[in-house]
C-alpha cells in the first residue's frame, strides 16, 4: 500500500479510467489462475474516495487462504502467464505488490494484493476503505483504551506498561462504529471526496480534534502518519475548521470499562479470565523466578537461564506442575533437576573432548 514498493521497475500513476481497466483485467486473471488450481479465494477491492482522479497503486484484499496452497512465486507465476509476460512482484509481511503491465513500455501499476484470514476479510475491508479513514477513527478508539485494526475492535490488557493479552471486542464493522460515536449508516453510503470523510470524522459524537496532530503523538506514530498524505491533509482541514468542539477524556483508561461492557455484555467474561490469568502468571513468578533459582543453585547470566529452560523442560505442563508444588517441594526438586543438568553439561563437555584429534 503507498505505490512505493515497484517504483525502481517502473511503477507509475495512471487515471482513473486506466486503473479501473487494470483492475477489471486483474480480476479476470485472478479468477484464471485461482481456477487453474482449484482455490476459491475470496478477493474485493478496497475502496477509495470516489473523486480520485488517479492512482499510483491499487489495493485488493484476498482470502490468505490462497497462499497456503500456493507460493506468492507460484502465484504470480501463474498470473504472468494469463498476462503473457513476467510480472515484477515484491512481498512484504501480508502485502504482495505485483506490476501490471501498462499500455507504455517499461511502464506498470503497482497492485496491493493484502493477504488477510477469512474470518477477518469483512472488517478489514471496511477498515482499509476510504481513505486512511479507519485510521484516523482508530485514535478515538486509542483514547477510551481500545484498539481499532484492520483484524477488529480490541481490549489491551496491560499490567503497567506490559501488554499480557488482547480480547477479542467485535468483528462487527457497523457494531464497532457506532459504538465508538460515528454513523454507521452513512459509512455505507461511501464517499466522494477527501472533504466528505473529514467531515464523517469530524462528526463522530466522541470526536475531538486533539487527538491529531503529530506533536500529541509517539514517535512511531508520528513517523507513519506523516508519510500518509491523507493523514496530513486531514491536520490542513483541521487547522482550517479552528473552532471544532472537543472533549475531555480519562487518563484513566479503564473508567471506560462499563460503558463497554454494556455495549458488549459478553467482554465481561472474557475480561474477568485474563485478570484470573494474569493473577494465576503473578502467583506462579513470584514463587519460580531468576532470583530464587539462582538462591537455589548458585547460577547466574546464560548458565541460570539454559538450567531454567532445562527445569521446564523436564516438567511438560510446566505451570500445571508448579502449581501442585509447594515451596519447600519446588525447592528440592529444582536443586534435584541441577544436580542432573550438572551431570548433563559434564557429559556433553567429556564428549566433545574425546573427538578432539590428537596433537
């Protein structure tokens, strides 16, 4: 996605008119080669505001079903076959960038062929629509304690700074949006300009132009959205519409928490799971960690931590046998384990001298 990926092989701009053609003619390959193999893998095009002029690439969404059962090499392998010419090809992570040839020579349009699970497909379509617009409704969901993604609308569970689970709020589009404070209804009915969806966003009930610029952001964020031209024209149009209404939020991110438990009675649940979790992991550490291993046996840096892989080892279910453990019981039996994987090390150190030629 950006166009960029093919640029050093010719990768061009084209109209609007062009890129449609190329993307009809696309289709029609794809369902050629996917026919070829007797894949059926689901792929749509992602949408983008419908007063664009014209394009550097073209984004399409598929089924990641269909690279289990082909190579992204075997793939558009096949597919320069039905375009009677090698196609030039890059993959990176989930993204696939293919050229298709243009009418001018050496010339070709960047395709974006994103990969994506079946069970993620529709609301990943609708996130990567319009324009960067998920985007930019991702920051509302960011500041209730929320993450909106291409994969569904996520609870972080952190403990302090540490992230220790993600569960699963909806993978319903429209049930997300609404929840989050815009209008699901008219996110359906699409988009003309850049204009329109500024607006749609700028409309959402728990809007608040503060969440934007650049400055409030990390760095990460701050080094990505500014690559994004949609991104950064939406700071113009903000700076442009000065007396926008904010709001206040919690620093407190989990004073949220009822209100999206009412809006999805069934997170409860879940939420209460990895809390016991997370209680049962601290309970466990605070009995078997670094330090009392190393109390235990006397070892430190690289030795204490191939002995606690070692101790794990000899325990399958590691944290279901430490839990039946005492104290004093995991105490002997770790200083126990050490003994072994002495005499374990030892071998190893003898075996390896007895291969050594003689001088």
């Amino acid at each position: 996605m950006g166009g960029n990926a093919l640029s050093s092989v010719g990768a061009a701009r084209c109209s609007k008119v062009v890129a449609q053609q190329m993307l009809s003619e696309f289709r029609a390959r794809f369902a050629a080669t996917t026919a070829r193999f007797d894949i059926g893998a689901r792929i749509a095009p992602i949408m983008a505001y419908r007063q664009k002029e014209d394009f550097g690439d073209l984004d399409v969404l598929v089924d990641s079903n269909i690279f289990k059962q082909l190579s992204p090499a075997e793939f558009v392998n096949e597919l320069s076959n039905h375009y009677g010419q090698p196609l030039h090809w890059v993959k990176n992570g989930p993204v696939l960038s293919i050229g298709l040839p243009l009418m001018e020579p050496g010339r070709c349009l960047q395709l974006d062929l994103i990969s994506t699970p079946a069970e993620e497909f529709d609301f990943g379509l609708q996130y990567f629509s319009w324009n960067d617009a998920g985007n930019l409704i991702g920051r509302v969901a960011h500041k209730m304690g929320l993450k909106f993604g291409h994969d569904g609308l996520w609870l972080p569970m952190r403990d302090g700074t540490n992230l220790f689970d993600e569960i699963l709020v909806t993978r319903d589009f429209s049930a997300a949006l609404r929840f989050l404070g815009f209008n699901a209804e008219r996110w359906k009915s699409g988009f003309d300009t850049l204009d329109d969806i500024y607006r749609f966003i700028a409309a959402g009930e728990r809007f608040d132009p503060s969440l934007y610029p650049l400055e409030h952001r990390n760095h990460a964020a701050r080094v990505r959205d500014k690559k994004r031209p949609v991104y950064m024209g939406f700071l113009r149009w903000l700076e442009a519409h000065p007396t926008l209404p904010g709001q206040e939020w919690h620093a407190d991110k989990t004073r949220y928490l009822p209100e999206i438990f009412a809006a999805f009675p069934e997170l409860a649940a879940a939420h209460r799971s990895s809390l016991q979790r997370l209680s049962r992991a601290k309970a466990l550490r605070a009995r078997f960690n670094g330090e009392l291993v190393s109390e235990w046996t006397g070892l430190q840096g690289k030795e204490l931590g191939k002995f606690i892989a070692h101790f794990k080892r000899e325990h399958g279910d590691f944290e279901g046998w430490l839990h039946c453990q005492s104290d004093e019981q995991l105490r002997i039996e770790a200083q126990a384990s050490y003994q072994r994987f002495q005499g374990l090390v030892e071998g190893d150190l003898h075996a390896d001298i007895s291969v050594q030629p003689s001088p």
